[in-house]
C-alpha cells in the first residue's frame, strides 16, 4: 500500500468566466479521486484578480499570496476585467504577478487536436505541440515602470539574461526528450542583440542534450509556418511576449483559447490555469468552454509526481480525447450548443 499523501492546493477562481471554468474542474478532480487512494487533497479558496481589488484594494491580498506560497499547488481561473484598472491605465494582472514573485520562469502550453473539425486549417488531422514560454524576463521586464506625466518618449526593455535563458532552455529541452526528441528555438536573431545572446544560450544549452534535434527559427517566419504546416514542430521554446502571441496563435489552430491549458512552473511553486482570459462578454451565460480549466488540472495532477496523479493526468486526458473526440460534444465557441456544465459532466462521467 502507498504511504497516505495529503495535498494542499490553493484556488484562484478570479474574474469573468474564471469561477465557471473552475467549477468544472473541481468536479472532474473529484471524479478522478477514486483513481488516487492514497492522496488527499484540500481544496482552498482565495481572492485574487479584479474583483479583489474592488473589494480588498489589492487584486493579489497577502493573505492569498502567503497560501499561494505554502501550497502544493495553484490552481487558477482568469483574472482581470476591461473595467478594473491602475491609475495608469493598464489593466489587473495579478496572474502575471505570481509568476514574478514566485519565480515561475517555465511556461508550458501544449497545444494538442482533438478532432479535425476543431482546427480552422485545411487537411489538418492531427495536431500534438508544446510551446515553453519564458515567464519572467523578455518584453515584459520593464513592465511596471510609469511613464513620467507628459512623457515625450517610452521605452519598454527586452532583458535576457544568461540564467533566465539557460533554465526556460533546458526546461525545454527536458520537455522534448519525454516526447519526440525535437526543440526548435523560436527567436529575432537577425536584428536583436538580445536575441543574438538567446541563441547563443540555447546552442550551448543544446550541447547537454546531444540526443535532442534543434531548429531555430525567426519568429515572423515561425507565424507562418504555424499556419501552414504545425505538425512539424514538437516543442517551441521562446521570448515571454513571442510566447504569449504565438500561444494564442497555436491555440487557434486547435479550436480557439478555450481548448489550451498552460503550466507557469518554478524550481518550488506551479501554477495551473487555461490560457484564456476572463471573457466578460459570456460571463453568466453558461457557455464558456472548460475544457483548458480540466487540462490544467491534469497539469497540475502530473506536477505534483505521485504515481497515483500521474496516472489521473492521464485518465482525465484519455477522458477528454474520449468526449472531444465525437464532434457532437460541442460548446458554443466550437460551433456546438453544448453548456460549460454539461461538458464538464461528460468528461467527469467518462473517467
């Protein structure tokens, strides 16, 4: 018998369509717990996202980051709203807070098809793609700095450094070698200096794992290759924003935002999270896709490295395969009449 292993993990159910998502992963974690005996999982909820700001004054309280930081693991809906802003304009992003202060420098998104009806593509039967995001560097660095009032020009700095390349590369790289062997390094070296450096690291990086086949490729080119022909990639490492336009690229050739899970991974914490946003324009309405909130889950069930989540991760994805698999099972943003809820109910019953 498996010594008893208890699980803490926190959950952030945020903004917009977050709490709905949510639910539905709860409800499948609790059908797959039959599959794991000998753990025990505590489920906590906390506020987080914009409509903890309106009632706390913080979108991420300390109380919330405190647990975020005693867990297990984090689970998240969406946060942030239009409406719920900074004096400054920019929009809450307590998300992306988290992977800063919790150093969760790897981000991880497969990119997986279900059923050829899904993708927008021509002749497109089988899509299976992982994209590695770095999460706390890049185009983001200078992200919170305030312009000065009346400010004539505005810089925004694109850091790479040599320890924030060398670890999103090899996470990478460890990736690949658990599916077919293949990274290509998605990047601007043809007119950045920072990407000339980024390029220089991953050659290095690439020398620890003679195994492992390389590319490099532009990411201006990498567009177009995702559109014509994907299946050629197995996994993208890259840049924090060319990771997060080339994710939502990726997402669209797989049925759109509401089909891609994400992992934002550190060396001590993960946080697990559909890679959409909030959408408060079918918020209440009951037709948000869950199916990237209940991928998530199956992230974060792998994570965590028991051998009972581990095979759970991989009893909720052969669920999903299962459900999406048959093209009737459709919600709206797929072209079905399908609600959030009974989606949910489908792959539950299914495990």
């Amino acid at each position: 018998m498996m010594k008893q292993r208890e699980f803490q993990i926190v959950v952030l159910p945020g903004d917009g369509i977050g709490p709905e998502v949510m639910t539905e992963g709860g409800k499948v974690l609790d059908a797959a717990r039959a599959l794991m005996p000998s753990c025990r999982f505590t489920l906590t909820e906390y506020p987080a996202g914009a409509g903890a700001y309106v009632t706390h004054g913080d979108p991420l309280p300390d109380t919330t980051f405190s647990a975020c930081e005693r867990a297990d693991a984090i689970l998240l809906g969406a946060m942030g709203l239009p409406g719920v802003r900074w004096p400054d304009g920019r929009e809450m992003t307590p998300q992306i807070d988290l992977r800063e202060r919790l150093d969760l420098y790897a981000g991880i998104r497969p990119i997986l098809l279900f059923h050829p009806s899904h993708t927008p593509l021509k002749n497109l039967e089988a899509l299976d793609m992982l994209l590695v995001r770095e999460n706390c560097e890049g185009l983001f660095w200078s992200r919170k700095n305030v312009p000065a009032v009346g400010a004539k020009l505005v810089d925004d700095v694109l850091h790479v450094s040599r320890r924030g390349a060398e670890r999103v590369c090899r996470a990478a790289f460890r990736e690949a070698q658990r599916r077919r062997n293949h990274v290509t390094l998605v990047d601007k070296a043809n007119v950045l200096p920072s990407m000339v450096f980024l390029r220089q690291i991953f050659d290095e990086v690439a020398l620890e794992f003679p195994e492992v086949k390389t590319d490099r490729v532009y990411v201006d080119a990498m567009a177009l290759y995702l559109v014509q022909k994907p299946e050629r990639f197995d996994v993208l490492v890259t840049e924090n924003m060319f990771g997060d336009i080339l994710s939502d690229l990726a997402a669209g050739l797989i049925g759109g935002m509401g089909m891609a899970p994400s992992a934002d991974i550190g060396d001590k914490h993960a946080v697990f999270q559909p890679s959409h946003g909030t959408a408060p324009d079918i918020a209440g309405k009951g037709i948000a896709n869950p199916t990237a909130m209940i991928l998530s889950v199956a992230l974060m069930l792998e994570w965590l490295g028991h051998a009972e989540t581990v095979a759970a991760a991989e009893e909720i994805r052969r669920a999903v395969s299962t459900v999406l698999g048959d093209p009737v099972n459709r919600t709206a943003d797929l072209g079905g009449t399908l609600s959030t809820t009974a989606l949910g109910d489908a792959i539950a019953a299914r495990i």
